[in-house]
C-alpha cells in the first residue's frame, strides 16, 4: 500500500518524535537547539498533512488512526525530555501521558464498536498549546539563564498550567461527548 503525502509526513513525525527526547537526554545546548529544530518542524508537519489531507481529499484511515497517534508521541516523548531535564515537573508527564491513554483508550474500544472518535476542537486546541508549551521551554533550555527576563519565565509556567488545564477539560469532555457509547458498552 502506497502513502499519500499527508499520511508520509505523519510517519515523520513519529520518526521524529524519539529523535527529539535523544537529542534532549544528550544535553548540552547544541543538543538541545537541535531538538527544538526538529520539534518545530515535526509540529509544522501536523498542520501541513492536515491541510493536504482536507485540500485533495487524501484523508484515509490510516491517517486518522496514524495522525493523533504521532501527535501524542511527539508531545509526550518531548514532555519526558524536559521533565527529565528538570524544565518541568515531573507530575506533569503523568498528567499529560495519562490523558493519552485513556483518550487512545476510549477510542479503541469506540473503534471496536465501530465508532470513529473523531479529535474535538479543545482537544486540538490542547495539542496546539502543548506543542507551543514544549517548544517555549526547549527554546528557554537553550538561552543563557542570566540573560532570560522574569516575563519569560512566567510565560512559560503559563502555558504549562493552560496546556495542562486543556489536557485534564478535554478529557472530560471527550468522556461527555461519547457517553453514549460508553453507555452502549456497558460501561
């Protein structure tokens, strides 16, 4: 089977994403640069396969199962990387990963039953202010700490704090909006 170009930049992504958290366990500032490189341009990717997919008509369903899969890679292998260099704290990889998984969790039993859970705009804008919030803090990581203002600092902690909000509210709100399948399941 052939891979139209939006489902062959998701497949970069997910390349890309354990490409990133090894270059932030590397450390050092080159290291770290890179990887914040590589992040931004595996981020563009998710809006560029979203765009061809709806502007030819090339969405497929390897796309829909691949796309938030490598959204969730990247995001969550990056959010480990800057917890284990001390960015962010630790408890929030859990809250970040968490939510994945019973979010994955939710829409494989839908898919069992033959529902497509189709991405919610909170869960979108989640992704959008968690890629935005990881790629702030790689870009701090790499800046010379003396040379940071205290704004900077702040901006960061907020973004993690919105990123973190929309994570745990689109949770809820995935399980609100497919209750009836829950319901339908026995669950």
């Amino acid at each position: 089977m052939a891979l139209n170009w939006p489902n062959r930049l998701t497949v970069a992504r997910i390349i890309m994403a354990p490409v990133v958290m090894i270059l932030l366990q590397m450390g050092g500032p080159e290291a770290r640069w890179t990887a914040l490189i590589v992040f931004v341009i595996a981020a563009l990717t998710d809006m560029v396969d979203g765009y061809l997919a709806r502007r030819y008509g090339w969405i497929s369903n390897l796309g829909k199962f691949l796309d938030p899969l490598a959204d969730k890679l990247l995001v969550c292998l990056a959010w480990i990387g800057l917890a284990d260099l001390g960015l962010v704290p630790q408890w929030t990889v859990y809250v970040i990963i968490g939510r994945e998984l019973l979010i994955s969790s939710l829409r494989s039993i839908a898919a069992y039953a033959g529902v497509l859970i189709l991405p919610s705009g909170i869960g979108k804008w989640k992704a959008a202010i968690q890629m935005f919030s990881v790629s702030y803090y790689m870009l701090l990581s790499v800046l010379e700490q003396s040379t940071i203002p205290r704004i900077a600092s702040v901006i960061g902690i907020v973004s993690m704090w919105i990123a973190l909000v929309l994570t745990v509210v689109s949770a809820f709100h995935y399980f609100w909006r497919n209750r009836s399948v829950l319901q339908r399941l026995g669950m």
